[in-house]
C-alpha cells in the first residue's frame, strides 16, 4: 500500500503512538519554518518597504511558538 492513499478506519482504535508523534513532530516544525521565515522575511527584505508590515510579520511570527508547542505536546500523557 503506498504512503499517500487515506485508509479509513473501521475501529475506535487509536492510530500508533509512533503514528501521532510523527504527525505532531511534522506540524511542530512546519510551523516553526514559517515562523523563522516570517522572521527573516520581515526584517531582511519587508522592513525596506515598510516598517509597520514588518512589525506585522513579526508580531505573527511571535504568536506561532507557543501554538506550535501546543500542537507538538497535544495528547502526550504523563
């Protein structure tokens, strides 16, 4: 079976915890990607243009690390 077909689940059962941590550790660092490049974006090449567009970026780039913590920790137990 390959990677990208979507396999239904007939049970209540959980996906593997190996399943979920991987998924969780894709979303934690796809979003902290977007905020280092808003970052960069921001006070690299926006700020030349405008100022208050790159305190904007920012502003949205310091709001994603704690969203992202909270996705990379959600359903851990313990």
């Amino acid at each position: 079976m390959r990677d990208h077909e979507h396999v239904e689940s007939v049970t209540e059962v959980p996906w593997p915890l190996s399943v979920q941590q991987r998924r969780r550790q894709r979303w934690y660092f796809g979003l902290m990607g977007v905020c280092l490049t808003l970052i960069i974006l921001a006070w690299g090449l926006v700020r030349l243009w405008s100022v208050p567009v790159a305190v904007g970026m920012s502003a949205v780039a310091a709001v994603i690390p704690p969203i992202a913590a909270f996705v990379a920790n959600n359903g851990v137990k313990g």
